[in-house]
C-alpha cells in the first residue's frame, strides 16, 4: 500500500589485508614519484622468523623488535640515498636493559570493555651506546649545538625508549641519530617544533627522517600544516615587511599590500624571542572585511618563535594588512618577512 521503496544497502567496513596493503603500496610509488625516499614498513613490521611481535596487543606503539625492524628497513632505504655512505661513521653497541611494563591509556580503555585480562604492555628494552664516544639514541635534538648526521622525528607510537628506534637505527648505519617525539602528539608535533626552532636553522641534519603512522592523515588539517614545513626547509625569508606594534604588546601589525596578489606565497612570523604555540592572523582587505587564520601547537610540544602561515586564497586583489596575535608579548627583535614562492612544477 505504501508508494515509496527501501533501497537496503550493506556496506563492509571490516579490514581487507589487500586491499589495505595496495593502498600502502600506492601511497609508497606515489612518494617516489615526487622524490621522497620512503622505507617499507609495512614489510617488515608484519614480523619476523622469531615470531616477536612489532606492536602490543593492547597499544598501537611499537615494542622493542618492532623498533629494530623498522630501523633496519630505514637503513636499508638510506643506503641509495645520495651523500649518505660519504658521512663520517662510527661503531655502536646495543644491549638489552630488561623488560618493562609500560603504562598504556588505550589498554585501560579496552580492559574496561573486556571480561578477561588483557595482555600487559611489556617489552624488552635496549640501550645503544657510541663505543669510544658520545651515546646513540635518542634525546638531545632540539638543543644541539652541532648538525646531527640524522634528525628522526617521531610519532608518539614510534618513538621513545621503549622501542629503542633511534638507537636500533645508529647501530644499523653507523651514524649519529638523535630524536625527538611527543608523548600524544599528532604527526606534525615533532617536526613542526624541530623545524621551527633554532637548531634547525643554524645546524640543519645530513638527512631528516619524518616517520608517521599511515593511519594519520596528513590531510585531515587541510594544507597549511604541510606548507609551513615546506616553508621551514626553503630558503630563507629575507624581504622584511613593514610591521607597527599594537597598544598591548602582543599583536604586530605588517603592511602586505606590496605583495603580489596572485602569488603572495607565505609569511614567516619571528616573535624576537618569545616562544609560542599559537598565533592568529588577522588578514584585512583593502575594502575593510577581516579573514582569520589560526596556527595552534600540541600542548606537549616545545614551543618555538617562529611560524609560517599562507597569505593567499583570500581576496583576488590580495590583503593589505595582518594583525598578528600570540598569548605573550613579542620581542624587540620581532619580524615578519615574505618568503621565496617555490616554483611551480613545469615552470621554467
């Protein structure tokens, strides 16, 4: 009696083993094309003839074998890199440094819907040591004095002691590796702290290694993020504009109005000394109207004083103005400099 029909549609959203490993495979011959190195991961972290597990069985981060995997697959990948087999090499030690049982808030959530006990997050731990020298390992990267041989940035489900990545990864190439992760951060935690900072400025790596879980969409914060990273690694932003300080202290005022409209590329923002982990931008066009940007940190990350945000994609005619805002005051050294556009592909 009804006239209308039900169209009853059943959609899987169970796991699909090859359908997930073409889709990595994919993602992996699409990163060549654009010519980034990227080391197979997922080869070698489904396990090994012993059998041990890469990742617990209650927590998504790596154990200990899971970290000497994936370093050995990282090595691998370094080794048809050019420049890398001229670096200077050392030898390096790991020992193991006993188990230990970590504290996990993904297992007390699961527990919580589970009857019987679930398996503890326990793994063997390992130190690596530089034998006639300073330690491998992790530690030390965004205070460094010198330019590590290899920056690793982390995600928190790779990096730390526990799996011992940075330090599994010096004994496997000979060179120095010096980490930094943050403990619940997301995959631009570490490296927009390390790329922002003045370690990275004034002792750039021999090789960065970016390492992030496929499961994280670089994609889901649209494109500034991996904008301002690509700003960071660029040549310097030399052309300073002009810039007015607001009646509080913690806002600056740079008159844009000289950029070109159509290709206004980005900003970087040095606040003079004054670490930070947000920033709003105020964009003002020329008839009056206000668009707003916003750059916001992990909480867990080092701060830094320096960000990169896009000028473009607001008005055809372009901005005439920023109002930029942070929660502390900017030093008399502040700036606020437009950065080299890169070149588009197929340009001459």
């Amino acid at each position: 009696p009804n006239d209308f029909s039900i169209l009853a549609v059943n959609i899987d959203l169970g796991f699909d083993p090859a359908l997930a490993a073409s889709l990595y495979d994919d993602i992996l011959t699409r990163l060549s094309e654009r010519g980034i190195a990227t080391a197979n991961a997922r080869s070698v972290l489904v396990g090994g003839p012993d059998k041990t597990p890469s990742f617990f069985g209650a927590d998504p981060r790596l154990t200990s074998a899971g970290g000497a995997r994936l370093a050995g697959a990282i090595a691998t990948t370094l080794k048809d890199l050019a420049g890398v087999a001229e670096l200077p090499r050392g030898k390096f030690e790991t020992r193991s440094a006993g188990p230990v049982n970590l504290p996990s808030d993904m297992r007390t959530f699961l527990q919580r819907h589970c009857l019987a006990p679930l398996p503890p997050v326990s793994t063997e731990t390992y130190a690596t040591t530089r034998l006639g020298g300073a330690s491998g390992g992790s530690g030390g990267l965004m205070g460094t004095a010198t330019a590590p041989r290899i920056a690793l940035l982390s995600h928190e489900d790779t990096g730390g002691t526990a799996s011992n990545l940075a330090g599994f990864l010096s004994d496997s190439t000979g060179l120095d590796v010096l980490e930094y992760s943050v403990p619940g951060g997301n995959g631009f935690a570490a490296i927009s702290s390390y790329m922002t900072s003045q370690a990275f400025r004034e002792q750039r790596p021999a090789v960065l290694i970016w390492v992030n879980p496929i499961y994280e969409s670089l994609a889901a914060r649209g494109d500034q993020p991996m904008r301002e990273l690509i700003a960071a690694a660029g040549p310097d932003c030399r052309q300073d504009l002009p810039i007015g300080q607001g009646t509080d202290g913690q806002t600056l005022i740079a008159d844009i109005s000289g950029l070109d409209p159509v290709r206004p590329g980005m900003l970087m923002v040095d606040t003079g000394g004054t670490p930070s982990l947000e920033m709003r931008f105020d964009f003002r066009g020329r008839d009056g109207t206000v668009r707003s940007r916003w750059i916001t940190r992990d909480p867990a990350q080092i701060a830094t004083g320096r960000f990169y945000v896009p000028a473009d994609g607001l008005w055809p005619d372009g901005a005439a103005t920023v109002d930029i805002h942070m929660a502390g005051a900017f030093g008399p050294s502040a700036r606020v400099a437009a950065c080299p556009e890169p070149t588009p592909s197929g340009a001459p």
